[in-house]
C-alpha cells in the first residue's frame, strides 16, 4: 500500500508549506544583507583595514609631515633623495610601523582563535585564553623578569610556558584518549588558578620596588614595547598559525555540531581539536609575550563578526582577521596619541569596544 | 523556632556592642602624664609617645633611611620590605634582615606580623596609616608627602623626624648638608644659559619609557644640578597605575624622538641595549655615549629621600658638565656623604658602585622573613 | 549498492555498570529496511551508535563490509554509514544548505573547503527529502520536524551504503512522521540500507523487510515483520496488549493496534 497522494505525484515535489505541515513555530529570522554578501564585507573590511592602517602610520606625537611619512615609506622600495631627519625616518620606520604591523597581527590573531575557540567549546563566551596560556605565559615572564634583565630570555620564557599551561590543561583532560570539552574547561581552570598563584607567589618573593613593579608591567597590555627583532621572530610564527586556523575554517563548522555528530559525519575530532588548540594557544603565547596581556579582543570581534557575516566560519573567520587587526590598530592609534602619556590598551579595548558592542547587540538578535 | 531566633538575634546584637567598644581612638584627650610627651604629626593629629625607650615601625620606602641619618635605628622594632632587601642597606646594617617587615608595598601591611612584633607606635603614610589604625591599637604618627614634593617638604619631613626621634641636632645637621650641596651646585652652574642647560630623561622599566614628568619631585631634584627635566611638560602624577609606583608613567617613544634628551638615564639593562636598539640609536644621547645606569645607594635614587636629594644632583651635574667639576673625584663626595650624614665609612669601590648603579636588592630567600 | 554491517557477539555495558546489552549478533545487508524495536532504556540507540562506530563495545566486534570498525577511520566510516540521531535544533542559526553541506565532510580533505560538486550534492539531498525551499532558512527558524528532515538530508548527503536512524519518528507530528517513512521506503527502493530504531511496530510493519526486537539485554527475536510482529512477542517486548489486524483492500497491510481493557466502551 503506498502512501503516495492519489495523484501519484511524490512527495518531493515542492510543495510548500503544506510539505512540512506544521507552521514554523519560531519567527523566521531574515537574513541581514552582511550574510548574503560575505566576499563583500572581507572586501570592505580590508579596505577598512587599510584605511586605519594608513591613519595610524600618519599618527603620533612625534610631527611627521604627511607626505613626509609616504616618502619614507616608499624610500625603502624606490630610490628618493632624503628630505627628512634621521629621527623622522626613525619615528616611522622603527617605531610607527612595527607597532602597526603587532597591532595587525596581535588583533587579527587573538580575535581569529578566540573565534575558533568558541566554535569548538559551542560557546560564545569563550576566548583562547580559556586553557590557561595567559596565565602561563604571565608565570613565565614573571620568572624570567626575576631571574635576570634579558627581554629576550623574558620573553622566552613566556612563551614557552604559555605552552606548558595549555599543554598540561590537555592532559589532564584526557578521558580515554578523547578530550572531552567539559575536561578541557575544567582543566584549563585548574591549570590557570595553579600558574596564577605561582606568579603571585614570584611577585612576593621579588623586591617590591623593581621587579615586581616590572612583573605586573609587563602583563599589563602594551605594544609599547614591540620591536622590529620581536617582529622578525613572532610576525612569521603568528601568521603561520593564523593561516593554519583559515585553512580548516569550514571543517570548524562541522565541530560546533557536537563531538558525537561531527564524528558521525567523518571528522576525526580529536585531532582537530588539538590543531585548534594547538594553533590558537601558538598564537595566543606569542601575543602575550610580545605585547602582553591584552583582553577582550578574543572573546567580542568574534561576535562583531558574527552579526556582520553569520555563524559560518567560512567568511566569520576571514572577517575575524580582518576585524581584530583594524580594531587593535585602530585603538593602540588612540593609545598613543590621546594622551601625552601612553593609555594602556586593555583599557582602551574595553572602553572603545564595549559601546560599540552594545549597540550592536540592541540593533540585531543577540545570541548566535 | 521563634524562640530560637530572637535569642540568636540578641546574640548578635550583644556581639555587636561589644565590637564596637573595640575601636581604636586616638589619643587626642589624653593629657601628658609624666614620662611622655606629645606630638604632633604631619597631619596635625596628637600622640603621646614615652619620653624614653619608645619603639617604632618605620612604613615606607625613601623614609626607612632617616631613622639611620639621625642615629636612631635602634629603636626602629618594624622596618619596611623594599628598604631592608636593599644590598647596601644590608651592608650598613647587617642587623636589619633580622627585623620583622610587615610592610611590603604602599597598602600591603601584614597585620598580624605588625601585632607581633607590637612596636609603640607606627610612622607610616596615609593608606598604611588607615590601615594599622582600623587593625590594631598601635597609635600612628601619620607623614604627609608625595611624588611632587621637592626640597621643602624634605626638610620639613626631616626635620619632623628629628623631632620624632629626639634627635634634632642630627635633623639640623642633614638640612646643613643639603643646603649646602644645592649652594655649591648652583654656584658652579649659575652661569649657563637657559637654552644650553642639558636636558636630562629617565626612562625606567624594560621599555625604558617609564619616567617622571614635569609635576614630579625629579624636576627640582634636576635642576639643581644646573639641568632640565627633558618631559618637563608632561604630568606623570596622574592616577597611580598598576605596575607602576604613583608619580611614573609610560610615554611613548615618539615622544622621547621629540625631545631628543641630552643624556638619558635608565634603571634596566645595559646602555648598550640602547645602541643595539633600532629605535633609540638615533637619538644624540646614544650617539655620543650618554646613557647612565640610574645610580642606586640605600634605596632607589628614583625616589625623594634623604640621599638622592643630596646626591643626585650632585652625581647628575658631574656628568652633564664634567669640566665645571673635575677638581674633586665624585667619589670622595659620595664617601664624605655617608660618613658625614650616615656614620657609615664606605670604601672607594663602595663609592663606585653606587655611582655605577651597581648597588641592587637582595632576593630568593637570603631575608629572613620571620 | 548498499554497504553491510555485521555484528559478532557485540556487548556493551558502561564502565562499572551491567552489561546494557550482551552477545548480540546479527548482520544487516543489501538492501532493504530493518527496524530494531524494544522498550525505553533497552539500548537500541547505544546498540546503532555501535553500529556506526561512535560507541566502542565492550566485547565482541563489528565489522562493515567485513573490515573491523573500531580500526577505521572516521572519514572511512562516514563515507559508508550515515546516522541519523535525536538531537534538538542546533542554536546556531547556520542555513538549512549549509548544515546538510556538512555531510560532505567525510569526502573532503582536511584542508579543503566544500566545491560546487558538493553543493550539488547537497541541493539533491535535500531535494530527496522534499525540503529544498527550507535551503535558504537559518535552521533556528525551523520546526522539529522539518530538522529531522534536514538531519535526514545531512545523512544522505554523505553518500553512504547504509543509513542508521535513532527514533527519527518519535518527535514528530502524524504528517511529518508519514513524510519520514515515506522517504525511508524511497531510498531503500533505490538500493539503500537502513536500520531504523523505532518505537512504533506499526511503522516496522509498513516500511521493514526485516525486524529485531531487543529487549531484557538480548534479542528476543528476528526476522521478517510477519515473524516477529506477533501479538504474544509484542505483549513480551512491552508488556502491552496489542491486535495485529489484516486490513484489506485498499490499504491490504496489516496493521498493529493498542488495546486496553480501559480502553473498552461498549455502546450501551
């Protein structure tokens, strides 16, 4: 007996509404025209990006003429007679653009894992420092700043236990051979809270007037003190990661059903976990021992981007990228600039990014 | 169950009273009994200290050094942490790490150690001040003064003291002293025009940018030797940041490339780092070779205290103009200093290490921390 | 062609438990629909997830087209077994194509983004289903049936031999539930296995060519529906009173009905 209508029409035939029968008990949500047009918003945002980093070069406390700046800029590529001071060149050069090229690298970086976190932990209130690499990278720099006066060796150091905080949080996660996401939260809680205290017991022991002063400096956010030897070591390991996440973007996608769905679907999820993880703490370790511990970023361009593109980390984290690193050029622009002293940044992100955040939330949907 | 909770609420009540009949006043109607006397602290408060044998937590870190200046350490029973971990204060007073030091930073005051120890009183500063006062019985002797106070205030702070320790003569000798040096200096740097005076940056902390601006007590402190503060423009008192003590904070490196100082003076790595530094070594500063470890003694000299008043001003005119000083060795002055003021005989090599900025603080355990 | 699973004394118990299940064997092959029935709480969902290689046993093994499971793969497994599961509506809003896009990932590289081939192959899948105008949808703008459509297409976008559904019935309006089975028969005229595990005898006996029944943690019985879909095995399976009525033409099937003493209104 089938159940064909009588017609002998099938049932796939477009039909619809009658096709589902039921109405749509949720209201119907129409697509903002940032979701229908995503290759357009990247195209924007990167001239956004350049704008900003266009301004940025032409801002700061030391007067550079305009057209000074872009015949500095352009005397490294083609031969032009030099018009301009050595310090000029300097203040462009050695200063302004390396600090925009961390500004690009530190936004786009944090502001892309912190995406891919929340895509893999299916929650959008996490940040990549949720495994504990900040606190980890804080406890290495801390020793580092206690035990000698070498940047290097400092920097070093945190980055090194940046890793070792993640690292030890994924272990201690393991439930036989998976790594579920609530052991992963949990661990990385555990792991931050340990290496926590050990920084705070390294404040203790270090003389209260240098080198604690410096320990708590240090971890405040800052591309104050970004150079160009910084940049040649942490430029190329940041945007590595930074690719390594675009590329398996889509496959993120699939994460966000859920370990059990994703694995039914043929996604060997263990091991894009730890390439997540693997890229984003990378990533992560290395912003913080360039420039310190700057907040925010990861946990609200992700969300920026989604009302701008959608969930789909197919164009969320190309726009994340994009976003994070107009962002963070943008306010360390503001930062150095406002002030005749320099405001620190984890301020400024807050104070710049948080209206900004709240309009948005009132304009559109808020949640996913 | 009525029953049960009024008598728990009149228990609580009583519990109440009875705390508030704990607070700590301050002696302000008590009379002068034989044995005592009275005075006045720099807040204008009044406390009653016995006339002989009286003990005192010292909290604070420029100030630990005058109970030495005016011979009276002996009766100072709780020190403060920075100080005793300084190396040269450890050399002076070997005794020192094995005083109880309750006072680690401004606002970090373990009471239960001060309690303790149970000195008669505290000299302390506003916060720490609040803090032992709402804490403990100990009476306080509050001092007043901040990041922007120049010679003035020094004096009137040493002079406080002296009369605090009963030493004023030993107060009166330090005033002599640094008038004295500030005579001296401005003598030999009288004649030089405004516009040649050198101009002189401090850039602290591993980026070299942490410094003390115009509304700071480094101005004065600088031209007294005859120099100028290089951001003499810019306020650095505003808001105390973490990470930095009150009165320092960042600027930017545009900022150093504009006022392009004469001389800078750091606290963290090596001068060479400065040359080695694509960002700094245009500066003419780099360039002819006048970058100097910021010289440390009994405490930072980046602070106002009884020391750097005297001598850093005296070490910095050396350096900007060497040729108005070159008949006496900066070492001798240096020595003479802490004789003179101090009691404390220092050898050449000694002296040398302070002008070096090779004098640090001693970590890892080697204080005794009771 | 459709892909087979064998399962040779398969027995699952959760760590420190009893066994859920013990010593099950049984092969499903070439065509056709097996429905697997029982009570709430027998297993049959943990017995389909080790089916599908999501669960590993606690003995036994299984075997998909004779090579043992648990050695494979997830990409090689998914390419061959598609499961369907009971999940609610994802809280991301992505749209309806792009969640049944996701089936492709087992035919893609780790590297690779979807092509235009497997945007095709998705529009089919959903086409198959009969919810192509749902493409464009954010899937929090569908109803629980229509998601159940849409996990269905998600399966089959994957290509697979063999299609496991968990109770895809259960949450659905009579409309929607007539529009599951339909496509279910569909697709295994085209040549598709599926196991589907269900709570309603009537839909074995409609869309199934063969049955189990797993109940008290073994097999009570199986083969096909006339067999094991008797009166007495369903008052042993769930302890409920049923009729199995032959109804003629035009619907010529027979059907399985509650019945309850309760129930019983005579006409005065």
């Amino acid at each position: 007996m089938s159940l064909k209508p009588a017609d002998g029409r099938g049932v796939h035939a477009g039909e619809g509404a009658r096709a589902t029968g039921t109405a749509t008990p949720k209201q119907v949500q129409s697509r903002s025209w940032g979701e229908q047009h995503p290759g357009t918003v990247q195209v924007l945002l990167l001239g956004v990006l350049g704008i900003v980093a266009f301004i940025a070069l032409m801002a700061g406390r030391y007067m550079v003429p305009p057209d000074t700046v872009i015949a500095v800029v352009l005397s490294s590529v083609f031969p032009i007679e030099e018009t301009w001071t050595p310090t000029a060149a300097s203040a462009v050069v050695n200063v302004r653009i390396p600090r925009i090229i961390a500004g690009l690298l530190v936004g786009a970086g944090l502001a892309v894992s912190g995406a891919s976190f929340q895509g893999m932990f299916r929650n959008p209130l996490v940040s990549s420092q949720i495994l504990g690499v900040a606190a980890g990278a804080g406890f290495g720099a801390a020793i580092g700043i206690l035990i000698s006066d070498s940047l290097v060796l400092v920097q070093v150091l945190s980055f090194v236990f940046g890793l070792l905080a993640v690292g030890a949080a994924y272990g201690l996660s393991r439930v036989r051979s998976t790594t579920p996401i609530l052991m992963l939260v949990l661990s990385g809680i555990v792991i931050a809270s340990l290496f926590s205290a050990l920084t705070s017991m390294v404040k203790y022991v270090a003389d209260p007037m240098n080198k604690m002063p410096a320990i708590v400096f240090w971890l405040l956010g800052s591309l104050n003190h970004v150079s160009a030897p910084d940049l040649m070591v942490l430029g190329p390991i940041i945007a590595v990661s930074i690719a390594g996440l675009l590329v398996v973007r889509w496959r993120i996608n699939v994460l966000t059903m859920g370990d059990e769905e994703a694995r039914a679907l043929g996604v060997n999820t263990e091991h894009l976990k730890l390439v997540i993880i693997l890229l984003s703490t990378v990533i992560t370790a290395a912003a913080v021992c360039m420039s310190g511990i700057i907040g925010w970023i990861g946990l609200v361009i992700p969300h920026m981007g989604r009302m701008l593109v959608g969930p789909d980390n197919r164009y969320l984290l190309p726009v994340s990228v994009l976003l994070g690193g107009a962002f963070l050029i943008a306010v360390d622009t503001v930062a150095r600039t406002a002030a005749p002293a320099e405001i620190p940044i984890g301020i400024l992100t807050a104070i710049i990014g948080a209206p900004i955040f709240a309009v948005l939330l009132r304009r559109n949907n808020p949640g996913w | 169950m009525r029953r049960v909770s009024f008598v728990f609420c009149m228990l609580i009540l009583a519990a109440g009273l009875l705390c508030c009949g704990c607070t700590t006043t301050t002696s302000g109607d008590q009379g002068a009994t034989p044995g005592t006397r009275t005075i006045t602290d720099m807040e204008g408060n009044q406390i009653v200290l016995p006339s002989e044998g009286a003990t005192f937590g010292v909290f604070g870190g420029p100030i630990s050094q005058v109970p030495y200046l005016l011979g009276a350490n002996a009766s100072v029973t709780a020190v403060t942490k920075g100080p005793q971990m300084m190396e040269m204060m450890q050399e002076m007073d070997p005794g020192i790490v094995n005083k109880p030091a309750p006072r680690t930073t401004n606002g970090n005051v373990n009471i239960e150690e001060l309690l303790v120890t149970n000195p008669g009183c505290v000299i302390a500063f506003d916060v720490d001040g609040e803090i032992v006062e709402s804490h403990t019985d100990i009476p306080v002797i509050y001092l007043s003064g901040t990041m922007s106070d120049g010679f003035d205030e020094m004096r009137r702070e040493i002079v406080f003291m002296g009369e605090v320790f009963q030493k004023p003569e030993r107060a009166q000798a330090y005033i002599n002293y640094l008038d004295d040096t500030l005579a001296f200096l401005r003598e030999r740097t009288a004649d030089i025009p405004e516009d040649e005076r050198v101009t002189v940056f401090l850039g602290e902390g591993v980026s070299h940018l942490q410094t003390l601006g115009g509304d700071t007590f480094f101005t004065e402190w600088t031209d007294a030797a005859g120099c100028t503060n290089a951001v003499s423009a810019i306020e650095t008192t505003q808001g105390q940041q973490e990470g930095m003590h009150s009165g320092i904070n960042e600027i930017s490196m545009e900022q150093v490339l504009a006022v392009d100082p004469y001389i800078i003076i750091i606290d963290t790595g090596r001068p060479a780092d400065l040359a080695a530094d694509a960002r700094w070594k245009e500066l003419r500063a780099v360039k002819e070779g006048r970058v100097y470890k910021e010289p440390t003694g009994l405490f930072l000299w980046s602070r106002p205290s009884a020391e750097s008043a005297v001598l850093y001003p005296l070490w910095l005119a050396y350096a900007a103009y060497p040729d108005r000083f070159d008949d006496v060795p900066l070492t001798d002055r240096v020595k003479d200093f802490y004789a003179e003021i101090f009691g404390y005989t220092i050898s050449d090599e000694q002296a040398q290490k302070v002008i070096d900025g090779t004098y640090g603080s001693v970590t890892f355990g080697q204080v005794k921390q009771s | 062609m459709g892909s087979s699973i064998s399962l040779e004394g398969v027995t699952f118990s959760y760590p420190g438990g009893s066994a859920v299940f013990a010593d099950i064997s049984l092969t499903v092959e070439d065509g056709g629909v097996y429905s697997l029935l029982g009570p709430n709480g027998t297993g049959k969902s943990t017995l389909l997830k080790c089916m599908a290689g999501l669960m590993a046993p606690s003995h036994g093994r299984v075997l998909l087209d004779g090579r043992d499971i648990a050695g494979m793969q997830p990409h090689e497994i998914a390419r061959r077994i598609g499961f369907v599961p009971q999940t609610q509506v994802s809280p991301f809003p992505f749209l309806v194509r792009d969640i049944v896009l996701m089936g492709r990932a087992s035919h893609l590289s780790v590297f690779a983004a979807p092509s235009g081939d497997d945007e095709a192959i998705a529009a089919d899948a959903l086409d198959r289903v009969g919810i192509s105008h749902l493409a464009e949808r954010p899937c929090t703008g569908i109803s629980g049936g229509e998601w159940q459509l849409v996990l269905i297409a998600r399966a089959i976008a994957q290509r697979p031999g063999i299609l496991l559904l968990d109770e895809p019935t259960s949450h659905l309006d009579l409309g929607n539930q007539v529009r599951v089975l339909d496509v279910i028969r569909g697709l295994a005229e085209d040549g598709m296995t599926i196991v589907v595990a269900t709570h309603f005898p009537d839909h074995a006996l409609l869309t199934s060519s063969r049955v189990a029944i797993l109940k008290d943690q073994r097999i009570l019985a199986m083969g096909p529906p006339e067999e094991v879909i008797r009166e007495d095995t369903m008052h042993q399976a769930y302890g409920a009173d049923v009729r199995i009525v032959h109804l003629g033409d035009p619907i010529n099937r027979r059907i399985c009905v509650p019945v309850a003493a309760t129930f019983r209104r005579g006409t005065p």
